[in-house]
C-alpha cells in the first residue's frame, strides 16, 4: 500500500475539526486524522508493506522548465536555492514536520526523493513491485498507473478514507473511456487548472476522450494531425497543429517517474515501534492520545 502522503494530510486538516489540539493549544487535526486514516486502512486493507510517500520538491523544476505555469498558482515563495515554497494554511504547515516525526518513530516508511514528488515516489515503486499495490490518493492524476493485469488500483478516498471508491480499468473505461496509460493522454489533453496544465484549447474531457477512442494515444492523435485524410475536424487539426508545442513537453511533465533513484528503506508494516521513547514524547507533547493508541493497536494485530 503506498499512501500519497500530502494529499491525505491534507484531507485530514480539512476534514478534522482545528479545535482538535495539542496540550499548549496548537492545531494538530492533521497529525491526528492522519493517524486515523492509517489506522483504518490497515484495519480495512491488511497491508503486507506501507509506504508514506513524500513531496521532497513539490514543484521540481525539470517540471517547470517545460511548462512554467506548472502548480505556478501555488507558490507562496519561490526560492533560488531548493524548492519553491507551497501555499499552506497556516495553521498545517508547522502540522507537516510533526508528521514527519511521529511516521519516522513508528517506524512507517517514510521514502521522498530530492528534485521529485510523492507521484513520482509511487510511480517508481509501483513499477518495482512484484505482487498487487493499492494507491491511496485523492490525486486522480495517478489513475495512470492502474493496470489490472498487475494488479495495480487506485483507491480514491470520497469520505475521508472509510468510504473509498476502487478505480480500476473498468471503472476508468466506464467514467472516462480510457485505460491506465490511457487517462495521461487525456489529462494532458483536457488541461488541468489545479495543477496549471494549458491543455489543448477547445479540447474538454469528452473530445479527449473521442480522440483517443479514435486514435488510440497522443502519438495516433498527431500522425492524424499530419494524415489530410484523417477524420479530424478542421477546428480539431488546426487546435492540435498549434499546440505541438506544448504537446511535445507535457507527456514528461504529466507522466509520473518510473526511474527515481530512492534511499534504501524497509516497507515491512511495523509491529512494534521504531523508536518507542520518541513517540512516547511525540505522544505526550502534541496529545495524540487515544488516534494514536487506536494505531499502535491495529499494528500490534
């Protein structure tokens, strides 16, 4: 199982009440509802291995050299020396490093990679994997990776993560009329404003959707540009033509990596915590109470 680990947090910090706090009054719904989410999903899942992705570069910038505009709406600072800083609440991003602490002395993988995101964390150990892998992200950007036949499936929290909705190719095909590799194409296509991807102007979700149907992928789609004897619409040809541009670089920006050189860990679900003293202190510090014991409890099995 390997959890998108900020999208989730920030589930929790919207979906966990700001009066749940710490001792000295400091907001901690985002470290607790996390707890709970994992705690959930190792009760509903029975994970063998579980990984907490993480963001080491939210914003990398081979990205933004490709497409400036990527996630540039979401900058709060930029920095010349490491990554760009993230529009946060206040209140969760002093939250983020608590996080950190209480995953790392539990002893819950915690594997970022320098210069990458937490998708392209997932997308490398989603390739390396032998058996089945369960996505936990409210990111549909990693419907890319879903693949039946490896046993690969996406599970897109709806109610926090008690309610989550199983996207598999069926699932895909029926909501989008695309495949794993197949929803890249189409985002890219489409656009995406909250990530600031162009997209192809005049191209919504439903024409992406057509295209690829008729064309099979982004490659069929812009031979068919070049073919006069395609069945593309003028407006359709002349839209494509003039985003080829764009439509050359966006394939590496919107397609997780499958190739980050990651740091050794051990994915193994931890019975026992790493480090008992430190979450003991964690504990007691910021009042992680009882989502915490709930936890240590489900782990224990």
């Amino acid at each position: 199982m390997l959890l998108d680990t900020a999208s989730l947090y920030f589930r929790a910090y919207f979906g966990v009440p700001d009066t749940v706090r710490a001792p000295d009054g400091t907001p901690v719904n985002a470290v607790r509802g996390l707890l709970e989410f994992i705690d959930r999903l190792v009760r509903d899942h029975h994970p063998d291995d579980l990984v907490a992705c993480w963001d080491n570069d939210w914003r990398p910038h081979w990205r933004v050299e490709l497409i400036p505009s990527y996630k540039a709406h979401r900058v709060a600072e930029e920095s010349a020396a490491g990554p760009d800083e993230e529009e946060t609440p206040d209140t969760l991003a002093p939250q983020v490093p608590v996080i950190a602490e209480v995953l790392d002395a539990l002893g819950i993988a915690r594997v970022g990679a320098d210069g990458y995101e937490a998708d392209d964390v997932i997308g490398t150990l989603t390739a390396r994997a032998d058996g089945p892998v369960d996505i936990v992200t409210g990111d549909r950007d990693l419907y890319q990776l879903v693949d039946d036949a490896r046993g690969r499936r996406v599970l897109y929290p709806l109610k926090g993560v008690g309610t989550l909705q199983t996207t598999d190719e069926s699932w895909l095909r029926e909501k989008y009329g695309v495949d794993g590799p197949g929803y890249a194409d189409l985002a890219l296509l489409r656009g995406d404003p909250s990530d600031g991807l162009p997209g192809v102007p005049g191209v919504g979700e439903k024409t992406a959707a057509k295209l690829l149907d008729a064309y099979g992928d982004l490659a069929g789609i812009m031979a068919a540009v070049a073919d006069p004897a395609s069945r593309l619409t003028p407006a359709q040809r002349r839209r494509l033509d003039e985003s080829r541009e764009y439509l050359a670089v966006a394939p590496k920006v919107v397609r997780v990596a499958t190739d980050v050189p990651l740091p050794a860990f051990d994915p193994a679900l931890p019975q026992t915590p790493r480090d008992p003293a430190a979450l003991e202190a964690l504990a007691a510090r910021w009042g992680l109470g009882g989502a915490l014991q709930r936890l240590l409890t489900t782990l224990r099995g």
